[in-house]
C-alpha cells in the first residue's frame, strides 16, 4: 500500500493499462484522449491508496473496476439528427417505402454504438412521424451513457444550431421550460437499451445477445477508435448475423472513407443517394444465423 499522495504514472505504465483497454474493448485512444485516461486512472489509483501493480492486479480481476476505465475512457460525443442528410433520405426516401411496403410491421433499428441515446431516440421520432412504428435497440460499451439513455432526459446541448436543425421540431413537444429535454413514456417504450461490447460481437457468449433481423443498423462514429481488423469482424457480423434481408446499414460519412474497402462483405452493397452512402444487404445474402 502507498499513501494517499499524487500518483504520477510514466508514459510505459499509461501505455500497459491502454493495452489492455485495447485488448478488451478494441479502443485505440486518439493521442488527445490519452490525457484524460491517464487522470482517470492516477486519480483512482490514488483514492483507492493502491500502488500502480496493485491497481492493475485489480483491474483484471474486478470487472466493476474496468468498467469504471472503460466508461471513464470513452468519448461520448453525440447529439439529435446528427449528420441529417442521413435522417433526410429515412424520412424522404425509406421510411414512406416501408410504410407502402409492411403498413402494419413495425421497424427494428439498432443505434450500436449509441452514447447517451439521442441517436436512438432520433430514429424512434422520425419513424413515428412518418406514421411507422420503431422497435430500437440502443447499445454501447459504456453503462453509464446506457443509464442516461434509458432515462431519456437530455440537456439543451444535445441540440445543434449547425447540424440536425431539419428535425428540431420534432422534439419541440419535450423540451421543459428549464431548456432540457424529457421523452414521454410512449416514445421511452420504442427504447430497448443493452451493454454490448463491439469488439466481442463475433464471440460466442454475444452470440444470444445480438439483434437480429434488423431493417436498419446505425454504426457511426465509433469505428474511428478501433482497427481495420476488428471493422472487418463487425462488418462481417452484422453482415450475417444481424442485418435483415434488404437491411441498410448506415456508418458516418468520414467514416466510409477511412474504411479500407476490402473489409467490406460480399453480401453488403455500397448505395449511394446525392451525397449519403449507406449499405445494402444484397437479398440473398447470408441468412441470418
Ligand atoms: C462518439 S460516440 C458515437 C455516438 C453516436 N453513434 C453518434 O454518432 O453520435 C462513440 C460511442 O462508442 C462507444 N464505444 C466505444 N467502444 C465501444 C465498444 N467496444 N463497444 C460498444 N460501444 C463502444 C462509446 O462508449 C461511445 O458512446
């Protein structure tokens, strides 16, 4: 045991504890995020009066104890109708085919890496207002954002003045005289949320977890933080597994041009409509397992 004094770790004791956050979770931080991950785990070392080891001993054997890292490692940037040419072409384009097509199903969408949840409640609201009704699974690695989602209370911030301003008006209705934002409990019920760990997508211990027969998978702004290998598994698994036939799968636009393109699956068809690229499962692609 060490006294409660300020920890200090060394570059090489910052780069084991990011190793084995990589190793479990996929997360290569940004070297700007590296900062952060070094106070959180100096100030824990600290208030748990453990020596570095020490620390690192627990950390592999007390999942509490990493999901503590994880959550404090994560960055959680997100807000409603992000990148709205997307939820453009939902509303103008998709959603009123699906609702020519299947009037009376409801669609099953999942936002898989959805922070604190306004992506998923994004897609929930829309659906409604196209007169559909939205089954949304919202996921992430970090339990807390997945509380914050499930409450369904935002701040003000979560609206931008430069991005998602076509589709403010449908949150109008929520927002609370202090400036937040509160769901209903109809809206809340279109929410499922769930811990799911993208890096251990294609394990089989996920293999009950995962969605299935999803219309519509909303990936975005996460695949920044992982490598080529572990896209190519998500892609496959989403591919395969978890896409309906027909099902589009909807990654951020930056994204898609970082994407080495031999990772794409077969079954998985690049569209594009204007300026939005999204994937299409080719029917007759895998079914789902
Ligand atoms: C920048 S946010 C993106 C939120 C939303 N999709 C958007 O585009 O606005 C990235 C999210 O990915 C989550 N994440 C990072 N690694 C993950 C993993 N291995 N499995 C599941 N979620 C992960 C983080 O917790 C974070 O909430």
């Amino acid at each position: 045991m060490i006294q409660n004094t300020a920890v200090q770790l060394t570059q090489d004791e910052l780069n084991s504890f990011i190793t084995i956050l990589t190793e479990r979770t996929g997360i290569i931080p940004r070297a700007s995020h590296r900062d952060g991950i070094k106070s959180y785990i100096e100030k824990k070392i600290a208030e748990m009066k453990l020596s570095v080891q020490g620390y690192k001993e627990q950390l592999l054997l007390n999942k509490e104890l990493f999901a503590g890292l994880v959550n404090g490692s994560t960055v959680n940037e997100t807000y409603f109708f992000r990148e709205e040419k997307q939820f453009a072409l939902l509303h103008d384009k998709i959603f009123p085919q699906w609702r020519l097509k299947s009037p009376d199903t409801e669609i099953r969408m999942w936002s898989a890496a959805c922070s604190y949840g306004e992506e998923a409640y994004s897609l929930a609201l829309l659906a409604k207002t196209c007169g559909i009704k939205p089954y949304v699974t919202a996921s992430d690695i970090n339990s807390e954002v997945l509380e914050h989602c499930r409450r369904g209370l935002f701040l003000g911030t979560s609206l931008r003045p430069v991005d998602g301003t076509a589709f403010q008006d449908l949150i109008v209705p929520f927002k609370r005289s202090d400036g937040k934002v509160e769901f209903s409990k109809e809206i809340k019920s279109c929410i499922n949320t769930m811990q799911l760990n993208l890096s251990e997508i294609d394990s089989p211990q996920c293999a009950a977890l995962l969605p299935r027969n999803q219309n519509i998978i909303f990936l975005r702004n996460v695949f920044i933080y992982f490598s080529q290998e572990l896209r190519a598994r998500i892609l496959h698994t989403l591919a395969d597994k978890c896409l309906a036939e027909d099902g589009l799968l909807f990654v951020s636009m930056s994204e898609i041009a970082q994407t080495d393109s031999t990772i794409i699956p077969p079954s998985l068809e690049k569209n594009v409509d204007g300026s939005v690229f999204y994937f299409h499962k080719k029917t007759g692609g895998k079914a789902d397992g």
